[in-house]
C-alpha cells in the first residue's frame, strides 16, 4: 500500500511562499491551461509548469501524478479519434459500427485529441505542485477563517490518512512475517485481509477517541479560537503580481479574439495565430519567477532580503 505524496517543507522559494500567494499561482496556472487553446501557447505554459516543479524541488515527488496523468492521456488520445470523426484528412478509414456510424480516423481528431490530452497532463502536474508544496496547514489556517468547522474536519481528515498508511503497512509486514497468505485466488485474498480490515479500521476508531478526549482535555469551542498568523514577506507581491499578470493577458487575448486556433474542419497555421507580445508575456512571466527562485537559492544576501 503506496501512500500519496504529502508535503514536505524544503528550502526553496515556493515552499517559503504565504500559502495565499501559493494557491493564486496554482489557480493563475489552471486558468491559463484552461483557457489556452493554441498548441504553441500551451507549450510555453507546460514549459512554465515545469519550471516551477523544479525551482519548488518536488520532480520527483510529483512523479506519481505524473505516471496517473500520462495514462489519462494515453485514454484520451485513444478514445477521441473513435468518437470524434469531424475533419477532412482521413487517416484510416474504419468499419461501420452500429449506433456508432463509420469509424474514420482523421488527422484533426488526432491532433485535438492530443492537444487535450497534453492539457490532461499539465492539470495533473498543477496538482501535483499544490499537494506537495503548498502546506496544507497554511490553506486551512486561511479556511479556518471563513468556516472553522469545516477546517477542523478536513484538517483530522488529513492528519489520519498518512498514519492510517503507516499502520496499514507495519500490520501488513506482521502478517507477512507471521505467514498469512496475502496472495492467491480472490477468496483466499479476500479472507486474508478480513482481519487486516478489521484491526486497521477499530484502530482509526481508537484514534478518534482520542482526538476527541485531546480535544475536550483542552477545552476546544469553549472560547475564542487563537489561530497563528503567516506574515506576507517581500517575495510573495512578485509571485501574486506575475501570477495575475499571466491570467490578465490570456483574458485580454480572449476578449480580442487572439490567439484562437481552429481543429476543425482542417487544422490552422500554428504559426498565424500567434501573437508576439503575448509570447513575450508568457515567457516573460515564467522566467522571472525563475530567476527569482534561482537568485534567492544563489545568493544569501537576496534570500535575506526576501
């Protein structure tokens, strides 16, 4: 049993962001492979993506997200040439199927279904960034200020979860030592892993009890709550500010009608759909806050300062 990824802080400049700042960069990222429609535009956000996985120090952390994302994809490039017959260049031409019509396979559905299983992908990744650099602790210390109910139910959710995987496995490894059989036919499986299920979820009920005798123990809703609070610091008006810069030029492009590229009926020029000034923001954006998270590793006097 293969926990998740979970946070870990690290020394870099996206983990010492305010876990305001954080969520506004991984919303701006979303939104702009949400809205983007152009492959070249695309491109130059899943190169910013990226960029960002490596100056928060988490490629490897993200990698299960990763290998889920690309096996989404794979679907999606495999399934939408089967139902989406729109376009003009006939790759393969296909039978006749019932209630499905021909299965032709065409040039444009091929490349649409790529493009959307590229966006697929940078979703995933996003996701990844957010669950492994961004402290949880922080988001519900902010959510704790709308609803403090809700927080303190998500926060024992998340705090379960990595200790109920440690026991899983310790109990696992004990059955194994003690020579249970964990594998074979399904009804052998099955009776194995009945008193596994049994001890792992009475020991999640134990654990709650005592969360909830530490809760009372300590007079919790008796009072005013006393929550900690995260100072903004000199780096996170740069990251908010370019990160609502990216979406404010993707919106600006939508509402003039620039940068839209066409699938069907025939592909368009990716070339003609470009705009200059709004590659240069794109690349302008994702490689300042690169070199703010290079500068702030690089020299200390920066780091200092921010």
């Amino acid at each position: 049993m293969k926990p998740l990824p979970l946070y870990r802080h690290k020394d870099t400049v996206f983990h010492g962001l305010h876990p305001a700042i954080a969520a506004t960069v991984v919303f701006s990222l979303l939104a702009l492979i949400l809205l983007l429609r152009h492959p070249v535009y695309l491109c130059l956000a899943g190169a910013g993506v990226w960029s960002l996985v490596v100056l928060a120090d988490v490629a490897r952390e993200t990698g299960p997200h990763l290998r889920l994302g690309l096996f989404m994809a794979l679907l999606v490039v495999m399934v939408n040439p089967l139902v989406n017959h729109r376009g003009e260049h006939v790759l393969v031409y296909g039978p006749h199927v019932p209630l499905l019509g021909k299965l032709d396979i065409t040039l444009e559905s091929l490349v649409y279904g790529s493009v959307s299983a590229f966006r697929l992908l940078l979703v995933m990744m996003v996701f990844g960034l957010a669950s492994t650099a961004i402290s949880p602790d922080g988001l519900l210390d902010i959510l704790a200020r709308i609803s403090s109910r809700s927080s303190l139910s998500a926060a024992i959710a998340i705090r379960l979860y990595p200790s109920m995987v440690v026991e899983a496995r310790e109990m696992k490894e004990v059955q194994l030592v003690r020579g249970e059989r964990l594998q074979g036919g399904a009804w052998q499986r099955m009776r194995a892993h009945l008193p596994f299920l049994a001890a792992l979820f009475q020991g999640l009920l134990d654990r709650a009890a005592c969360i909830a005798e530490s809760m009372s123990a300590r007079g919790f809703g008796s009072g005013k709550a006393t929550r900690r609070r995260t100072p903004f610091r000199a780096r996170d008006p740069f990251f908010g500010v370019f990160s609502l810069a990216g979406v404010a030029v993707v919106v600006l492009m939508s509402v003039l009608g620039k940068g839209d590229y066409d699938y069907f009926p025939t592909l368009s020029n990716p070339l003609r759909g470009l705009e200059a000034w709004a590659v240069a923001a794109l690349c302008g954006e994702f490689a300042c806050l690169a070199i703010i998270g290079w500068s702030w590793k690089r020299w200390p006097w920066l780091r200092s300062r921010m």
